[in-house]
C-alpha cells in the first residue's frame, strides 16, 4: 500500500529520533529526549499491536535480586559488578516510582520471599551463612540495614507443602506492569512523542545523511538518530550483538477463596518466581530446566513446563485449595553471557539499549535515558 501526502506528511516524515521498540526502554528514552529539547520529532515504532517482547508479559516484580541468584552471581561475576548491578536496578525502582508514581503503578511494599524445598537445605545454609554479608553490602546501597532475614516461621501462614525454609526480603515490591505502560504511554504522549504500532523493522541503513529504516510492509523510513530498544528480539535486526532471546512461560490462576498468600516470592535462583494479583497466584519461569527448548523468540508454551510449574502450583504453593488456571501466556527477555545491559553506539547515528536479563521493570528507565543521552551527547 502506497503513502498518501497526508499520511507522510502527518506521521512519518522530518524525524529527528526513530526509536524501535514500545517497551520502557523505549518509552522512557523517548520521555528522556522529549524532556531535554520538546522540538525534536521523537517517533516509536513498535511491531506488535502491544508492547510486545517483555514489558506487560512479566510477574510484575519490583525486585533487585533473591539471595541465591546473588550468591549465583558472585561465582561468575566480581563483587563489584554484582553490587553495582543491585544498585542500578534499586535506583531504575526509586526512579519508576518517582516517574510514574505508586498509585499509577499499583504499587505496593509486601516484600519478597525464597523457597527452599527439603532437598535444598545446604543450599539454605550456605545462604543463611551468607545474609551477614549481604545485608551490610546491601545496606550501602538502600539504606537498610537487614534486608534479608530467615521467615521459616511464615510458612505455615502461607500454607505451603514441601517447603522447609524461607528468606525474606523487605526491601521488593510488587506492581501492575499493564498500568506502568499505559502511564508511560501517557507521559510520552502528553510531551509530543509519536507512537506507531503494527510496523516490523527488517533492517537500518546508517549513512552519513541519517538513517533508513526498512518496513516489513514494504516502506522506508528517514531518521537523523535511531534508537534501537528491541531487547530479546535484537539479534533479528543486530544479529553480531551478544543478546540471546529467552522465553518465559507465565500462568495465573483463577480467584482463589481464602488466598492467604501475599507477596512476591522466588524459587531457584530466581528461575521460577509467584506473587498474588488479589486473590490469584501468577506463577511462572522454569526455563532453566529446558534451556535449549526456551532460547527462543517465538511466543507460546509448552506441555513440559505447563506440567512442571502446575505440579509447583498444586503441590507446594496451593497444595490444600482446588485452583483453576485462567490463562497462560509468555514473553520473551533478552540476556547475555553479562547480565549488564548493552547501552553503547552501534554505529555513527545508532545506538542501543538492550539486554535487560529479566530486570526490566527495575533498570529499563535507567537503560532507556542512558541509550537517549548516548544520541544527543
């Protein structure tokens, strides 16, 4: 279908910044620009007819880390990558919250829990050797000076089967990830920033004159600056940059009577996490245990870990209530070998902002004005 006058003219002509990706990586750069020159013509284009990739297909975690996944790290990564890593998604929080606000965000401080099942008992006790540490490093950064303590004591409370140990963590949160982006659409928007939804990205062409981006559909696309914020589907449009795609399968349960549960709660090494919405329990994860099958950017689920996160659901969670699923879905993330994201020039007039290793509700603010400020330095 060809452009008519009006149709160029109107949406798609004179762009000073092109941003790929609807996310809050790209909502938030395209706020970011916006508040630093309101003349710029800031266009996000966005492939799905929703964000679609990660930023409304999570749990809704206000979560900077579960002491095992830090334990994890610490194997892998220098004590002050790993911290530093905390104090980013802690502060990306501090800042959503302050941009948007805890009443948009349905905000609310329950904390955060870890299981640990019988079987790992040495691994709880490796942890709770470790909570001294923890919470001294952590401390420096919140200002809290024991965010982690053992809650052995709630599982009762809670109901759960199977489960010998819990660690609480009083300094995460939970939110509705459907309302955040709805408000950052709003702020976006109210500051002149253009959105267009149902345009594919295919590939860029940077030259000395701007950029040309090619549409699925057929047209082309003129940029001064483009910011690419695609996160899990990157390697699709930037196939040599180190982002792997990763599903995640999610559940949410029908209203459950007498829900006693309450909080965010992870279980190995944040692999599989659950909270309440209400009175449903969302539960997902579990794509560490079939990696290959879930290094995907397809969308869908799986018979193997349908059966692995309800036998979770029935057997530990809710093992005494008769719980019906209501929905299924998944999103795809974008990791890495690192778990920092990639915020760095891509080429003279494009940039990137991705790989946000699950932690996109903590650090995409951060992420998407650090890939705004990279265009206009």
């Amino acid at each position: 279908m060809q452009l008519s006058h009006w149709e160029w003219n109107t949406y798609l002509s004179d762009i000073d910044v092109a941003i790929i990706g609807s996310g809050i990586v790209g909502l938030s750069a395209a706020i970011r620009l916006k508040s630093q020159d309101k003349n710029l013509r800031v266009l996000v284009i966005e492939r799905g007819v929703l964000p679609s990739g990660a930023s409304t297909r999570n749990a809704g975690f206000a979560c900077f880390g579960s002491v095992t996944e830090l334990l994890d790290d610490l194997e892998t990564h220098s004590e002050s990558e790993v911290f530093d890593l905390v104090e980013k998604r802690w502060q990306g929080l501090q800042r959503l919250r302050t941009l948007i606000g805890d009443e948009s965000l349905d905000y609310k401080a329950f904390g955060s829990y870890e299981l640990f099942k019988p079987s790992e008992d040495v691994a709880f006790g490796e942890c709770a050797a470790r909570l001294d540490f923890l919470n001294k490093k952590i401390a420096r950064i919140t200002g809290e000076k024991e965010t982690f303590s053992i809650a052995d004591e709630q599982i009762k409370s809670f109901g759960f089967e199977g489960v010998s140990h819990l660690i609480f963590n009083r300094g995460e949160g939970q939110l509705d990830t459907g309302r955040m982006m709805s408000a950052l659409i709003e702020i976006a928007r109210r500051k002149g920033v253009q959105i267009l939804n149902g345009l594919n990205i295919i590939s860029l062409d940077d030259s000395s004159g701007g950029v040309a981006l090619h549409i699925e559909n057929g047209w082309s696309i003129k940029a001064q600056k483009v910011l690419v914020a695609t996160n899990g589907f990157t390697q699709k449009l930037l196939s040599n940059l180190s982002v792997t795609p990763a599903r995640n399968q999610v559940l949410i349960t029908r209203p459950i009577a007498d829900l006693s549960i309450q909080g965010c709660f992870h279980y190995d090494k944040g692999y599989v996490y659950f909270r309440n919405i209400g009175n449903r329990i969302l539960l997902g994860g579990g794509r560490n245990h079939f990696r290959e099958q879930e290094t995907t950017d397809e969308f869908g689920t799986t018979e193997n870990i349908r059966e692995y996160l309800t036998a979770l659901l029935h057997k530990n969670i809710l093992p005494q209530k008769l719980v019906e699923i209501e929905r299924w879905w998944s999103g795809i993330l974008g990791v890495g070998e690192s778990k920092s994201p990639i915020i760095q020039q891509f080429s003279s007039n494009v940039a990137v902002a991705v790989r946000l290793g699950g932690m996109g509700v903590a650090v995409g603010i951060l992420v998407g004005e650090a890939g705004a400020d990279l265009l206009v330095s």
